[in-house]
C-alpha cells in the first residue's frame, strides 16, 4: 500500500470511529459538586538535575524550556503555551560538584553545588542555573517553591561525600543544627538574590534506601534520625523567624507510609511522625507541614495493586492531607510499561495518566509532582529531553509533559475534587474521569480515553452553565489542542487525554 493510500485509510478508520461514537449511547458522567474530596495544593516538578545547566544555555532554549513548565499564556487562538506548575522543587545541592571526580559520583551530571563554601562563608552565584529557572518560574506566576536535600552538605557529613557507606546515615546527631543553620541561610540568601522564598523544606529524600553506591547524592535514615534533624531543624527556623513549612519523609515508596515492610525503624511513618503518642511525634512543631509525603515508585502496577496500596494509605493517614511528591517511570512495572529508552508518545504519557488519576481519586493526593524536570537519559525519567551537553544543545517536549498540563495548568491551588461518576461500568475500564472545582467557580472535568476506539461522553451536573465549556486534547496529534463543546456531549478522541472546562452557576 503506497503512502497516499495507508493516510486515506488511517483518516477513514478515525472517522468511522468517530460516527460509531457519535451513533452509540454516551456514557453518562454524573458530577455532583456536593460530594467532596480533598483539595489541592499543587502540581510540581524538580530542577534536578539539568537545570544546573541548562539555566546557562542560550536564552532562546532556556526561555522555551520555562515556558513549557511554567506558563500560562495562550495563544491567539487559545492554544496553551505551557502546563502551567504550580510548584517547583529546587535542588539544594551537598556540594559534590566543587569535589569533582574525588566526589565518588562518576556523572557529573548528578552532583550538584552547594552555596557554602568550606570556610563556613557563601558564594549565592553557585547553582546559577537553577536559580535562573526559580526567577523564570516566578515571573510566570509560580508562587510555591520547594527546596529539597538528597544529602546535607559535605562539610557535614560523616565522610565527608555527598552519599553514605554500608547504608549507615551518613549525618551525626551533633551536626543537626548545623543543618537547620544552613537551611536558614539557604532561605534567607535566595530571597535576597532571586526574590523567591522557599515555601516548603524537604530536608530528606527516600529514607529507606541505603544510597551508599554513588550514583547521586543521597542520605538513608532512620524514623529517630528524621525526627531528631527535623526537630533541630524547627528550632532554628522559629529561632530565626523563618516561615518555611517542612515537608517529611519524602519515603521511598508508598508501603512505608502504612507497614514497615523489610525496614523495622523505617517504616509506619504515618505512626511514627504524627501520632501524638509516638516517641517521635513532629505534629506539635512550629514550622511542621502537617501532611505527609511518599513516592509512587513500585507501586503503580498492575492498576488492582495500585488501588489496594493507595486505600491503606488513605485508611493510615486518617485525614491528613498526602503528597505524591516523586514520580517517574521506573523499574519494569509488572510488566505493564518498563523505564528504560525515552518515549515522546503517548504509550508513556497514557500509562502516567493513570497514575496521577489513581493518585488523586484513589489516595486522595493533595498534590502530584514529578521528578526531572528535564532529562538527559534515555530513560522515561523526563517531562523534557535535552542534549547532555552543558552550553547549548536540542530541546524535546513529551506527551508526559501534556497530559501532566491536562491536570496542572487546569486544576490549580484551592481546588477541590469533587465526585465524578460513571454510568457504564464496563467503560470505566477504557475510561477514567476526575472532576475538580476551582476557587474562581469553575469546574474542570478530566477523561482519559486509552482505548483504541473514540467514546461518546455527556457531562451531566446541574450547575455547569451551558455553553461555557472549552476542551484541551491531548494526544498524537497535539498538545492541549483546545476545542468547543456546543452542548454537554462530546467525542473524546481514543488514546487522548482531554480536559472540559467550564463556568458554575452560582
């Protein structure tokens, strides 16, 4: 079959699908704003660890690469220039970089900088990069930001890397303030030279593991260790007037939260940090985020598995707000979609729809954030791929970007999900709906099509003024491609994920 011909019939077979859809009985989504859930704080990603570089490279690349996170300007015909995060998350590097190849981590791409130098003084035109994309961030409209250790620095450190030995924490009890101290600084010198303060501080990273191989900067602790830093860490930010909230465990996958699995003294953490009667209770802590946070690795597949693991986590956190707060394609996933080799397409950004729609409906997250920002990797780590070269290099979007755009440009800080139903429940097997009401008193509604096959959907909620309803199409052919919906029903395209916003009658 010549070109022309094999066009012709992929055209042909999509407007078939299109009329059988348009000719069967919609599947009905019954929303029902009275019903409420949790609400959300924000969609994130992290700078960790491109931006280093990529935050010096030619202002035609960079500016694109904040404009696709960051932006929420349209174009002439309403096309969105970016997903519009709510968040980011900032490295806060333990200072393997200045060690180089002494560092012990053989990429150079996964050391990071730090602020301090070795006498104790600071030099803020270190980690220039990333500050550039903190000020890009904020002059889109990003007003929370996160700043994260994997490791404390080196100067800290029981040997003095920026990664562990034999799995032993890597940090003394004596140097905890020494930690709080500096995270103060930190703080303190990024407002005063980007203009940005750090909403939230994440002072650990994925506790359980043992992080002794030097593939990156990283830190294992245990349940007293965290509580131990976390309480020195509180007193000198009250000591100091600080306002920054800390974020806590940050564990390495979602069974942490609730069992203790093969990790006795790194697990229950959900106990551990906020059950008053625990010997490490952190609730009564000024400057504690009362949430907790965990990583969705190693549990989102198979989808039965995934459901089952994130209703004990809501049945552990009895009301205390969740953050998937790291997430990318990692590890073989049952089978279901393996990490490894970079996919643009939509095979990859489907199958993290998924989760993020699992996260939310499921677990109830309160937000959902990814790791790399911008990767370098073959590997399904990135929202972006960019040349792993440190002045200048070629830039490449993802599906995963855009269907993260379906949730994170719509569904903003102050919204609340709400209940969305469906009629059918032999679609529900194709199709995923989550619907959200903002504070400005609109809804946003999010389907995800995986099927072969175009479905005929009708949003049924009372209150939905008619006629106020704009969709945003994610799928081989575009990226939130924004549309009308005359009435109430529409085709949403197969292997497509598709946002409807609309405006609520008061």
């Amino acid at each position: 079959m010549n070109m022309k011909k094999t066009i012709c019939s992929l055209l042909l077979c999509s407007a078939l699908q299109t009329v059988v859809a348009q000719s069967s009985p919609p599947v009905q989504v019954y929303i029902d704003l009275q019903r409420t859930a949790q609400t959300i704080h924000n969609f994130a990603a992290s700078d960790a660890w491109a931006c280093q570089f990529t935050g010096n490279w030619p202002d035609s690349k960079r500016v694109q690469l904040a404009d696709w996170l960051f932006s929420m300007d349209t174009t002439r015909n309403g096309q969105p220039t970016g997903i519009g995060l709510s968040m980011w998350r900032f490295n806060i590097g333990a200072g393997s970089t200045e060690q180089g190849s002494n560092s012990g981590i053989g990429d150079e791409w996964r050391r990071a900088a730090c602020f301090r130098n070795t006498d104790g003084t600071y030099n803020w035109q270190k980690q220039a990069g990333q500050l550039w994309f903190l000020q890009a961030a904020k002059a889109r409209g990003v007003t929370r930001f996160l700043g994260f250790l994997n490791s404390p620095p080196v100067a800290f450190t029981r040997n003095s890397k920026a990664f562990a030995d034999k799995g032993i924490c890597n940090l003394t009890p004596d140097k905890y303030d020494s930690v709080g101290i500096f995270l103060r600084d930190v703080i303190l010198g990024i407002q005063k030279n980007t203009g940005v303060t750090l909403s939230y501080i994440s002072p650990v990273n994925e506790p359980q593991w043992d992080w002794s191989d030097g593939g990156q900067e990283g830190c294992p602790y245990n349940n007293e260790q965290i509580y131990g830093l976390t309480k020195a860490i509180d007193q000198q930010f009250s000591a100091a007037g600080i306002k920054s909230q800390l974020l806590i465990p940050e564990a390495g996958q979602f069974n942490y939260l609730y069992a203790s699995e093969n990790k006795p003294d790194k697990g229950m953490q959900v106990k551990a940090f906020f059950d008053p009667q625990s010997s490490t209770y952190v609730g009564h802590l000024k400057n504690i985020y009362h949430g907790i946070a965990a990583h969705s690795y190693f549990t989102t597949s198979p989808a039965d598995t995934a459901t089952a693991i994130r209703k004990r986590v809501v049945a552990a956190l009895k009301g205390i707000p969740f953050w998937q707060s790291e997430c990318c394609i990692l590890g073989s996933n049952a089978g279901e979609m393996d990490g490894g080799k970079v996919d643009l397409g939509m095979d990859a950004a489907l199958y993290i729809a998924r989760v993020i729609h699992t996260d939310l409906t499921v677990a109830n997250a309160a937000a959902w954030q990814w790791w790399l920002a911008m990767s370098p990797y073959d590997y399904k780590d990135g929202l972006i791929y960019i040349d792993k070269n440190k002045t200048d290099g070629q830039i490449h979007d993802t599906k995963m970007l855009w269907v993260l755009g379906n949730y994170s440009r719509f569904v903003r800080p102050g919204a609340t999900r709400v209940s969305a139903a469906l009629n059918d429940s032999a679609a529900a097997a194709h199709l995923l709906v989550s619907a959200y009401k903002n504070t400005d008193n609109s809804l946003n509604v999010v389907v995800i099509n995986s099927s072969q096959t175009a479905a005929n959907v009708a949003i049924q909620c009372r209150q939905l003024r008619a006629g106020s309803i704009r969709s945003y199409t994610t799928n081989a052919q575009g990226n939130l491609q924004p549309g009308y919906v005359p009435g109430r029903t529409l085709t949403v395209p197969p292997r497509s994920v598709v946002t409807l916003t609309g405006k609520i009658n008061k």
